[in-house]
C-alpha cells in the first residue's frame, strides 16, 4: 500500500526487521503497517486517534502500537519529535511465535509500567544509541534490547493471543484497509463514491461504511476531504500560486467548499495560507511531504543529538 511505504521513508535503515529513527511530525493520515511500532515522545504532544480513543502522548512518554492497528496522527501543536522503533512481528516469533498474534489492551506504556518504566526507556535509549553508533556486532545488542522491550510491553501491559481464526480476520480486514486507501488514491480528484468501492468489494453500502467508521474513525467523505485539503497543501507548499488550478487538482469541485476546507482546518484561506512565511530548511534532515504525511526525518548525527536530549 503506497500510504504505508511513504511513512517508512526514513534515513538508516540497516536491520531487518528493526528500524530505528527520529521523526518529527505534523500529520500522518489513518493507515496500518505490519510492524509493531513504539514511540517516545521528545518534543510537542503526539495525538494518536485508533480504535475511537484519541490518546495524547507528551513529551517522555510512549505509546506503542500493534501490527495492522489502523491509527491517525497529529503532531501538536505545531509538530511533534518522536524517537520511533519499528520492529517486524517476525523478529520477536523467532523466540515468541505468537508476537504477530499478540494484541495489547491498551497503548500508553508509561501508564502500565509504573516503577519498571525509567529502566524500559534506558533500554529503549541503549538500543537507539548502538543502531545509530553501529559499533562491533551492534545487531546482536539491539536484538537483545528489542526482546527485552517487549518482554516488558507482554509482561506489564493487558494482552491476549488473537487465534488463528482472528488473525485471519484481522489480515482480511487489513487487506481490505489496503485496498479502500488506495482506491482513495487513485480517484480522488475526480468525484468518488464509496458504493463504487462496496460494489468492487461485493458488499453492502451499509456494511461498508461501517467498515469505514470502524477502521478510520470517520466517514468515507471525511477522510476524502481530508486527503483533498492535504493535496492542496502539498500544492500551494510545492509552488502552486493560482488557487483555483489548486482548488480543482486536489478533487473540490467547488471554490466556497475549498476554502471553508481551510478555514475549518486551519482557521486561514487558501490565499493566506499560501503567503505563510516558509520556515527556514533545517541541516541534516529531510522534509517527507505528501498527501498523506508531513515528516522531518534526521540525518544519523542530528538522530545521536536527539537522543541526549531523551
């Protein structure tokens, strides 16, 4: 799915299975990914829609969330800078061959870990410290760091081991997940209606939309207007100046809606967002902007002066 991939465009990768990275974020539309995936908030307060509960992580805090969990993301108020672990289910099955199975009730780690947590980040720090400083067989430490992490995630958090049946489920229901986001993809700048998607999928408009309430936490519109506004963004943050060739390449079919569009989002115009002053490009990052995310990731010697900060 294109909207997952672009999210793990990141700077060093160099483990399979494990990613480690520094992330500071504005937004990332609702999508899913196949790793578990454990952040620690540094900078601003990470709000993280899934499931219906909107959770606020603030800075020192974590979150962790499972394989195939559908989730949003904003970075408040004007971003947000996060130490992110992603780790592939396959690496943990090596040792726990129900991992990818595993499924926490709950995502704030610092509310269930209590005494044990001050160790869990020092664990977490040592780990990031030897993937970014790369010394001799460092894959085999963060190897141990990532089993010694979520042996303390299974150990402290509730949880319970999906069976077989519903793992199936939950894989369909991904797939399916998959298919709807690109489908938005591919036609949302043209008028779209998710019967055309029911009908492809053989199902019923009323089954279908509930699908999408429970996968996104919204209405199929909502999430198309929000994936409008975004191209829009992208647009006008690209170079694109005559508001109305923005208006209509994004998918508006109408100017007013446009611009309430911006107004409601952003409390601004089209026209005033466009006249913004530009903030200065920061050394040793990169600036990942699409329709679907706004992201700086660091270079590895920015992500080392990060981490002394956590």
């Amino acid at each position: 799915m294109a909207s997952v991939r672009e999210y793990e465009i990141i700077q060093h990768p160099q483990i399979d299975g494990i990613t480690i990275f520094f992330d500071t974020l504005t937004y990332r539309t609702p999508h899913s990914h196949s790793e578990w995936e454990l952040v620690w908030v540094s900078e601003g307060t990470l709000s993280i829609r899934t499931g219906g509960t909107q959770y606020a992580i603030a800075p020192g805090e974590m979150a962790v969330l499972a394989p195939q969990q559908p989730h949003e993301l904003h970075g408040e108020p004007d971003g947000c800078t996060f130490l992110c672990m992603q780790v592939s289910p396959r690496v943990l099955e090596r040792f726990f061959p129900a991992a990818g199975r595993t499924r926490l009730d709950g995502l704030s780690v610092h509310e269930y870990l209590a005494e044990e947590y001050p160790a869990f980040q020092q664990t977490m720090r040592e780990a990031a410290r030897a993937y970014l400083e790369q010394p001799p067989f460092y894959q085999l430490y963060c190897a141990g760091q990532v089993c010694l992490l979520w042996h303390s995630l299974f150990s402290h958090m509730p949880c319970r081991v999906l069976s077989a049946e519903e793992a199936a489920q939950a894989e369909k229901r991904s797939a399916r997940l998959a298919r709807l986001l690109e489908f938005v993809d591919k036609n949302y700048m043209h008028p779209i209606r998710l019967a055309d998607f029911a009908r492809a999928e053989g199902c019923t408009m009323n089954h279908m939309s509930y699908f999408v309430r429970q996968c996104l936490d919204q209405s199929f519109q909502q999430y198309v207007d929000t994936v409008r506004f975004h191209c829009a963004c992208k647009l006008i943050d690209a170079g694109s100046t005559r508001m109305t060739d923005v208006c209509f390449a994004a998918g508006f079919s109408d100017y007013r809606y446009f611009c309430r569009a911006f107004r409601q989002r952003l409390g601004v115009t089209p026209e005033e967002y466009c006249r913004r002053a530009q903030p200065p490009a920061q050394q040793q990052t990169h600036l990942h902007h699409s329709i679907h995310s706004m992201e700086r990731f660091y270079s590895r010697e920015k992500s080392l002066e990060l981490l002394k900060k956590l």
